[in-house]
C-alpha cells in the first residue's frame, strides 16, 4: 500500500521537457492552478522540495504539479528570469501570478494553498487589485529617502547589475534602503508598470525614480549623482553624537543586559555597583564603530 501510494504521488507531478510541451501544458491547464517547479539534478535542495510537491499533490488534487529541468529547457527559463535553483512559478489561465525563489517549503505550501482556494480574477477585481498594488508601491518607493530595487540584497546581491549598482552607491557614501525583488512577485512584476521601467536594480529618491544601471553610471560620470542622492553621515559626525548621547557612553562587546565579552562585564560590573547612570553602544551591531575603537577592549567615555 505504501509503495502504491508514493508512486502514486510521483506520478502526480509531471515532467516537461521542452519549451513546445511546456506551452501545451499551459493551454490545458489553464482552467486550474499549475505550480512549476524550476529545479536542476544536481541539486540536493530541488530533491527535496519534489518530495514537498509530492506531498501536495497527494492533498491538493485540484492542483496541477510541473517539474522543470531549468539547465534543459534554457528557452523557458530565460523567458521567465530563472537564475538559480529551486524556483517555483505559479500560473492561472495560462498566466503568471505569483513566484518562490529558493528552497523554502512552508513558503510553498502557505501561497499554494492560498491560490488553490481563490477562485480566477474578475475583470472588476484586478482593478481592485491593481489599485491596491499601487497604493503598496507608492508606499515602498517613499519608504526611505533613497529606495534601492534590486535583485538580492546589498550584501548579498544576485546579479551583476545589482552589484554594481550597490558598489556605486557604496563608494559615493550614499544613504539607501534597498527591497528585494525576489521576495515579493507581485512588487517585481507590479513596479514594472508603475515605473515604466522593465529591468531592475532601479533607484527611487524621494519616491521619484532616477533609473537603472546605466542611468546612474552616466550621473556618476557628470558628477551629478552625489547632488541627487542623500549622503550618510561622516563615521566622524556619527561618533560624535554617540559620544554625547549621555553623559557617562560605554562603548562594549553586548549591552547592559549581556556583555559579549569578559572586559565589557567587568565595566558594567564596576558601574553597576557605582549607581553611576550610563548608556551603553553594542560595537558589535556596527562595524565602522568597530573598526574605530577597536577589537580588544571596552571604552568609557564621560564628560570631562
């Protein structure tokens, strides 16, 4: 019985192996939710995330479960920005809704059932919808002086486009916030038409976009840039204010309620049975302030 049942579930989830059978597929699935799973052989993660598909396909049998060889169907997977393995994309009438990078099961399962249980968009809804979206994308591109649009994050960027972007702005100590598009399909496709703009990073200042890649190499170019987008305060201006936060300021490995190290818990131990009241700054959270005091010792700094 268990070995009839597993194999039912691989049967449930259908292999496509090129571009034509693909789009046949779409065609005939289009009265239902298709969920495509992106995924290369050699990848432990993909394996277990077609055993996840399994699973659901065993509970949702209402819902149609794609794998897809993204190294062998390479027409498909240029066409929908596949970059990296697992990736999933879910489709209604033949049409893109929604997207998962990575290999991240309860996020799969939580947005499969949620589309299983909607019923297809009405004309009347996708406005709704749309202009709800709007409304959420007006908010993200003010959400900070300079907004940063990319694809990963600024420590992890997953493109080079968006690493140079990022290196840009690095070296020219602009003040940014950034939003990954890969964890949002709905901002990654919806910010397109809001801005006019079809590729991505792009970079917002005051809610206004000033463009992409090349948009802001030639700013650089024309020494327009630094005028246009905020600076971040000097680590001179920053460590100022920290020093004059209050009047006693303990530098330390930690805080006050758990020191990182042996030195920063003798200090607050000396303070503590002083009743000297004082503030603390955890160096570990900043690494500019580490690097300026040091790695070996806590510093106190009061008012002379």
């Amino acid at each position: 019985m268990a070995a009839g049942a597993a194999e039912a579930a691989v049967a449930a989830v259908e292999e496509v192996g090129s571009a034509g059978q693909f789009e046949e597929l779409l065609r005939l699935k289009a009265k239902s939710l298709l969920v495509v799973h992106f995924w290369a052989p050699w990848a432990p993660q993909c394996a277990q995330m077609n055993e996840v598909m399994a699973e659901l396909a065993k509970e949702l049998p209402q819902v149609s479960f794609v794998k897809l060889e993204a190294e062998g169907v390479p027409e498909v997977s240029e066409k929908y920005e596949i970059s990296s393995v697992p990736t999933f994309l879910f489709f209604k009438n033949s049409q893109k809704i929604d997207r998962l990078d990575g290999a991240h099961a309860p996020e799969l399962t939580k947005k499969v059932q949620r589309h299983a249980s909607s019923g297809s968009f009405l004309p009347s809804a996708n406005e709704h919808l749309k202009e709800d979206l709007n409304l959420r994308l007006k908010k993200l591109t003010h959400a900070a002086p300079c907004m940063l649009f990319m694809k990963g994050t600024p420590q992890e960027p997953r493109c080079g486009f968006s690493k140079q972007m990022v290196e840009i702005l690095h070296k020219h100590n602009i003040q940014f916030s950034s939003f990954d598009i890969f964890s949002d399909e709905e901002v990654r496709q919806g910010l397109k038409a809001y801005s006019s703009w079809p590729t991505y990073p792009q970079l917002y200042v005051s809610g206004e976009l000033i463009g992409g890649l090349d948009i802001i190499k030639e700013l650089e170019a024309s020494e327009e840039l630094d005028t246009i987008c905020p600076k971040a305060p000097k680590l001179e201006e920053r460590l100022k204010v920290l020093t004059n936060k209050a009047s006693v300021m303990l530098f330390m490995k930690g805080n006050k309620q758990e020191a990182k190290c042996g030195f920063s818990k003798q200090i607050l131990e000396i303070l503590n049975s002083t009743g000297v009241e004082y503030e603390t700054f955890d160096i570990l959270e900043d690494e500019e302030e580490l690097k300026e005091n040091g790695e070996l010792l806590p510093i106190l700094r009061g008012e002379n």
